[in-house]
C-alpha cells in the first residue's frame, strides 16, 4: 500500500434526497466532520460536501467500507 492510500482526513460526498438521515448515521459513529450547505452545480443533484477527520490514519479501503456503510459517496 503506497503513503498516499492512507490519511487522517477524508472527503466524500452526501446526496440528502439518498440519504435522508445522514446526519444521525454520521452523529451515531461519533465522528468529527465538517459538512457543507447543500448547494447544486449544473448537471448535479443537490449535495454536500463532508470532510471527516480521525486521530489516526486509515486506508481508502477501511474509508470505502465507512462511506459505503453511511451510504454516502
């Protein structure tokens, strides 16, 4: 696994109308984010974005398995 695969911080994107809980689902792992207002671009649904930051580093994997879990992308 290169550096670059793991980290301290991590950066997906929440689709509200998919996930409309994804704000308890993120309180309920009691994980520190910084969540941005939902905003639209042309040609994208309304979304957020959501940088989560944890003490130690993880893999894109273990962060894959997390986002998949939240149902965020």
């Amino acid at each position: 696994m290169n550096k670059e695969d793991k980290g301290r911080v991590w950066a997906c994107i929440i689709y509200p109308e998919s996930v409309p809980d994804w704000e308890q689902r993120l309180n309920d792992l009691h994980i520190p984010a910084y969540v941005s207002p939902e905003h639209v671009e042309p040609g994208v649904k309304m979304h957020r974005h959501c940088l989560m930051c944890f003490p130690g580093q993880k893999s894109r994997t273990t962060i894959k398995v997390l986002t998949d879990k939240l149902g965020f992308v």
